[in-house]
C-alpha cells in the first residue's frame, strides 16, 4: 500500500507539471502509469523460480509501454509532435518499476529531476539553441468566456513569449482580435504556431509586419 502511494505521488510530481501545459498525457494519465507500472513489478515478485522468472512481468511494461508513447504521437502539417509527451509516459513507467521494486525514494527523486528537465530545460532551449527568427502575428479569436485568453496565456509561457503587452480588441462579430511579438529558434516557432493552429477557438491567424 505505500509503495502504492509513493507511486501515486510520483506520477502526481511530474503530472502536474504535464498538465499546466495543458499536455495529451496530463495528471490522471500520468498516475496511472506510473501506478500500473509499479503494480505490475510487485505482482511479479509473487512468482517463484519454478512457476516463471519475476522479471518477466516488468519487462514486459517496457515494452508494452511503448504503444501508449506511440499513441502520444501526432503527425501534424508534416511534422511530428508529441515525441517529449512519449518520452514522459516512458519515464514514468520506468519510475513506477523503481517504485515497485522497493526503491521509493529513488523513484521520488527521479520524479523530481523530470519534473525539472520538463520546466527548465525547453525554456533553456528555446532562448539558447537554433537560429532566431522574429515575426509578428495577429490572431482572430473567439472568447470562450475567457478560455480561449488563458489557454493562449499558457501556450505563451511555455514559449516564453512576452505578454506584457499583449491587448485584445473587439471586432464586432463576436470575436477579439489581438497580437504577439515573436522572437523564437525556427523549431520552437514551428512548434508554437501548430500549438496555436491546434486551439479550436483560434479563427485565423496571419503574419503581419513589423511596423504594423
């Protein structure tokens, strides 16, 4: 029951994190695997040597593991996005086996230190690595009594795109409209503008110039 628990806490560590970023495999996902993992790796310490070898169970999660990440996957406008979320549930698996195999503070730490390369390390990597490319953007957007705002703020502070002055202006159809200044490494631009293409609230979007 308490490595159950420690499982739980460790999927909720990283989890969390997952979901702020509004990410597919967010919080509840996240504990399960990491539960499940470390379920499956106790229940194989139940078998003996002559009924099979208990190693069997656990690297069987490896693998099978492995079709939850390829599910995570998404082919998009020619590219391929989701690879950090299949690495994530990846990892959380490995956790869960830490857990179930008697080492939780261990898996605690781990959680931890992925919890930290998630939040730290892209924004890191998009101020530090790749070409700089600037642009504007002026974005049509349907309110969603103020969803549509805060996801755009999330998607904004995962990029690290200044919003100080960001302003959003009526159109008169029911729609706000509202405009950032980028200046992004050309993967993460690509990244950003395919998280913004994907809001169902975004109605269009088009590049304008500098001096507009």
């Amino acid at each position: 029951m308490v490595l159950a628990l420690v499982a739980v806490a460790c999927g909720a560590i990283v989890g969390t994190e997952r979901e702020k970023q509004q990410k597919a495999a967010g919080l509840r996902t996240l504990i399960l695997v990491c539960l499940g993992s470390s379920v499956f790796t106790m229940v194989s310490f139940v078998f003996t040597s002559t009924t099979g070898d208990s190693g069997r169970v656990a690297a069987q999660v490896v693998t099978g593991i492995g079709f939850l990440g390829a599910g995570s996957i998404i082919h998009s406008r020619g590219a391929v996005i989701g690879m950090t979320t299949a690495a994530t549930i990846w990892m959380m698996a490995a956790i869960g086996v830490t857990v179930g195999a008697g080492y939780p503070l261990g898996a605690l730490g781990a959680s931890v230190l992925v919890r930290t390369v998630l939040a730290s390390v892209h924004r890191w990597e998009i101020r530090h690595l790749g070409g700089m490319r600037r642009l504007r953007l002026e974005l049509i957007l349907d309110p969603d009594h103020g969803k549509a705002k805060a996801k755009l703020y999330a998607i904004c502070d995962e990029f690290n795109v200044d919003t100080q002055s960001m302003a959003f202006d009526e159109c008169g159809d029911g729609t706000v409209k509202t405009r950032l200044r980028l200046e992004l490494a050309r993967k993460h631009l690509h990244e950003f503008l395919d998280q913004l293409a994907d809001l169902p609230a975004v109605k269009a979007m088009q590049q304008i110039p500098e001096d507009a």
